[in-house]
C-alpha cells in the first residue's frame, strides 16, 4: 500500500499531473484484459502478471503499475487506457 506522504508528492513523469490509487473496479477489468494477453506497455511490452496495485495519472489516461510497495514511475512502463471518449467513438 502506497503511504498517503509519498501519493501527496508523485506526480506523473510525462505530464506532471498528480497521481491517486487506482480503484478496484478498473484494476479488476484491466486484470482480466492482461490475463488475455491483450495489455502492452508504453514500451510495447506485452503485461502477464495482474497488478495488485496501480496509480492512474489524474486525467485517468494513463495507469503507473505498483510493484512490491514501489511505484514503477517510468514513462515506458505506464499503461495506456481507454478514455470515455475513446469508448464513444468506437460506436460512431
């Protein structure tokens, strides 16, 4: 679990917004999407390990994986998401 000290002081390496946990739902759905292989990385590596925890950048598209206690805060290992807009112009 990130401290609430170290939440107040990360911000994102690319854009400089604040970061904030992720919440479960989306981690739920972005878990199942790697265990179907269908999740790469900013640096286009394909994830096969779920996240137990993640940091998503404040406009929500971009998630920082968290692993044993760290924030893995390179650009490269960021996960893109979809924004809603993404969602609604797919159905155009």
């Amino acid at each position: 679990m990130i401290e609430q000290n170290l939440l107040d002081i990360l911000v994102c390496p690319e854009t400089k917004q604040p970061l904030r946990v992720v919440d479960a739902g989306v981690l739920s759905e972005l878990n199942a999407s790697i265990e179907a292989g269908a999740v790469t990385n900013r640096g286009g590596e394909t994830l096969s390990t779920p996240l137990v925890e993640a940091l998503v950048r404040e406009d929500g598209t971009a998630l920082y994986p968290v692993r044993d206690d760290i924030p893995i805060m390179l650009i490269d290992e960021s996960i893109p998401l979809p924004t809603k807009q993404d969602a609604t112009t797919s159905h155009s």
